[in-house]
C-alpha cells in the first residue's frame, strides 16, 4: 500500500494518532462493560484487535508524511468495530441493550461515508485510505455475522458474509491474478451497504428470525453474484497483469 504527503504543514506523528485511537477504544471499552457489568476480558478483547489494527498501519504506512484526515476519520471509525467485536461474546446476555449496540453500529456505518468525503474534500485519495477502508469494512462485516450468530438470529451459514472476502483474498494466494486492480463500482458498495443493514436490522430484538433469515439470504446471494462479476471480470485481464 502507498500514501502521499498531506500538506506542507508539519505533520502529525503517527504514534499521536495511534495513541489517540488506542486511547478512544480503552474508555469506550471500559464505559461499555461498566455499564453493561461485563468482565475486564471485554476490555482486553477490545485493546488487543485494535493492537492488531495499529500494528497493520505501522506496517503499512511507511512514509513520515501526515496520516490525514480521512485516515484519521477511519481509525476512529476502527475504535467502534473493535468495540462492537469486544462485547459479541456476552450480546446473548445483553438483550436489553441490542437497540443501543445497533445504534453504535449505525454510527461506524455512518462513519464509513465520512473518510471518502474527506479525502475528496481534501484531495488525499491513496491507495492506502482505500484499502484501511475496505478491510475495516470487512472486519466490521464479520462482527455483525458473529454477533447475529450469537444472537441466534440464523445459522452459521450467515457467516458466510463475513468470510467471503477473506477467502477471497486467501484464494488470490494460489492464483494471483485476483489480486488485479478493480474499477470503482456502484454495484460493489451497494452489495456491502446492503449486507450491512440486513445483518444490523437482524439484532434488532422486535425482527422475527424468519425474517432476517430471508434478507440475510438475499444479501449472502448478492454478495456472492459480485464476487463472480469481479472474479470474471479480474480472469478475463489476468494476461494484462503480467
């Protein structure tokens, strides 16, 4: 992944940002289980994933220039997914607070169209910002699987929305032409918003299973519809990648 300079001002150094985004997941996972009376071990949960996150970018953005505001809004965005993965071991205990978990899932989607308008705002597109991104986007999906798993809204073959991305990437391994650029597309994110608010409205307590079950269905079908249209399209190039 690469990056670009931010401005000519000096920038802020990285380990700022990341303190400050360990910092924001510490008091927001120690305010949930203080109020939810969960165990430290949600806390934990919740420092080590966004240990994992800050050791990626440390990996990956290798530059002295500024991280940017776009990034910087999807770190932010990072706290709440690690959050929200944090608690999925005692939701099925938290039956009363599923309106508010869904609320706080909301907010990082909300937060999702917040980082793209920024770096267009701010003319920082990279390939790095899209790529945080897109892997928050996946890990924030896979939460919301297990968490409905959990929950007992459908079986583990909702799991499958969170993990055909990482097969995807695991499958670019043996054959790497899956890892050809692909053209922004419409038909993409509308698949991922879709997933997102089928797997959000299914921990809502009033939704019948029945009925998320159906949507949840309709999603993972979609979703793999769009994997086929990017692999055909990503096979059919692959001769222009070498």
């Amino acid at each position: 992944m690469d990056s670009c300079p931010q401005s000519r001002q000096s920038p802020i150094p990285l380990w700022l940002d990341l303190t400050f985004g360990m910092a924001v997941t510490l008091v927001l996972a120690m305010a949930a289980t203080s109020l939810l009376h969960l165990p430290g071990s949600a806390v934990a949960i919740a420092v080590v994933l966004q240990g994992g996150i800050t050791a990626l970018v440390v990996r990956f953005w290798a530059t002295q220039a500024d991280f940017g505001w776009a990034n910087r809004a999807t770190l932010l965005r990072a706290t709440l997914v690690v959050v929200l993965l944090a608690l999925i071991p005692w939701l099925d205990q938290l039956e009363s607070w599923l309106w508010g978990y869904t609320a706080l899932a909301l907010l990082a989607l909300v937060l999702d169209g917040v980082d793209g308008k920024l770096a267009r705002v701010t003319g920082n597109n990279t390939v790095f910002g899209a790529r945080f991104d897109m892997e928050l986007d996946a890990l924030f999906i896979l939460g919301l699987s297990l968490a409905v798993l959990v929950l007992g809204k459908a079986g583990p073959w909702v799991l499958a929305l969170g993990l055909m991305r990482y097969a995807f990437v695991a499958a670019s391994w043996f054959w790497p032409w899956l890892n050809g650029p692909l053209p922004e597309s419409f038909r993409r994110k509308t698949v991922c918003v879709w997933q997102i608010v089928t797997l959000m409205v299914a921990l809502l307590p009033p939704v019948p299973d029945g009925f998320a079950n159906l949507t949840l269905a309709t999603a993972l079908v979609l979703l793999g519809w769009s994997f086929l249209v990017d692999i055909r399209g990503l096979y059919q190039r692959r001769y222009s990648y070498e």
